[in-house]
C-alpha cells in the first residue's frame, strides 16, 4: 500500500476516535494534505532515481588503460610546457562539492572542450605521442556519445557548473593556442581523477 497511504489512514483513524465522525470538511482537508505529502513523497523519489542515474552513467570506457595511455606521454607533454605557473583546469579541482544533478553539466562541457579545442589544437611531431593522443580523443568520443545517450541529451547546468566550465574557456583564452592545447594536455590527469571519481565510483555497486 506504501508509506504515505497508511500515514493517512492511521491520521484519519486518529481523528475518527477523538471526534466521532469526521466532518466533511474535515476530511475533504485531510484528503488534500494526504494527497500534497504522496505527490512531494513521490517528487523526492523521482529526483533520487533521476540523480542516481546521472552516478549511475558509466562511460564504459576502461580508466585504467586510459590513464596509463596518459601517463606514457605525460613526461613529454610536460617537459614541452613552459608555462610552469599556470593552470587551465584549477577550477574543476575546486568543484570536489558540486552537487551530483551537475557532474552530468561539468562532465559533458569538459569532453567537448577537449574535443573541440585541445585535440584540434594540439601540433605534435612525434608519431608515438600522436597514437596516444588519438586514443584519448576516440575515448572521449565515446565517452561522450554514452553519456548523451543514458540522459538523453538533457544534462542540467547550473550557474555554478557554467562558471566553471566557463572559467577553463577563460584560462584557455589567456595563452596562445599550441601552448594552451598543450597545458591542458598535461592536465588530463584532473579531468580523469574527475570522471574516476563522478561516473566510477558506484560501478561495482
């Protein structure tokens, strides 16, 4: 029968013994109150189930493989890097307490930030670091396109999540291209260390 069902039956029952029959204005108010606490009953679920989702949408991609395609290149990304004291993505290290109903925002705006500018932008020689690169953007891809799919291309961004995600844009704009592609480059390992924590955590649950 459920919860909210019987929390108003035993009401009514309560106010039955206290006052005999019930007037029915009485009831009629009864019936609404009753009515307003199963449909916020029922809100709260909806939600729960909808942000659960969002945990719950494992890009099926495997991190581990993924991160150590990142680390053979890492060295030499960061040894090109001649801008030691800057940062592109600093701000989604500080979103450790972002609310779960925006990890699907954040998440999507950063896979389509590498996809669109860093992977584009990036010029590389080096014919190993490129298959390497190449994984990652296919990975991202893919990542992407399941994403899209398990929120069926409905992800909510907050003004928090758009700040931020608008502040990496920023940080991007500040240096010139190819250094800009390959600082962000050697910071891949805050946007793993972001997926890792907000679409794989609750894959063995």
């Amino acid at each position: 029968m459920g919860f909210f069902p019987l929390f108003c039956q035993s009401q009514k029952a309560n106010l039955c013994s206290l006052g005999g029959q019930l007037p029915s204005i009485v009831a009629e108010g009864m019936k609404a109150q009753c009515a307003s606490r199963w449909l916020l009953g029922m809100v709260f679920v909806l939600c729960s189930v909808h942000i659960y989702s969002l945990r719950r949408c494992l890009v099926s991609v495997d991190m581990r493989l993924l991160e150590k395609s990142f680390q053979e290149i890492r060295r030499t990304l960061q040894t090109k890097d001649t801008f030691k004291n800057v940062t592109i993505l600093s701000t989604l290290e500080n979103l450790r307490s972002i609310k779960p109903v925006d990890v699907c925002c954040v998440t999507n705006n950063l896979l389509t930030f590498y996809r669109d500018r860093v992977f584009k932008d990036h010029q590389e020689t080096s014919l190993e670091v490129v298959r390497r690169i190449s994984r990652i953007a296919n990975s991202f891809l893919h990542m992407q396109k399941t994403l899209e799919q398990c929120v069926h291309r409905q992800c909510h961004c907050s003004q928090e999540a758009t700040n931020a995600t608008r502040t990496i844009h920023d940080n991007y704009n500040q240096l010139e291209v190819s250094s800009a592609a390959l600082k962000s480059l050697g910071e891949l390992n805050i946007f793993l260390a972001w997926i890792d924590r907000n679409h794989q955590e609750t894959s063995a649950t």
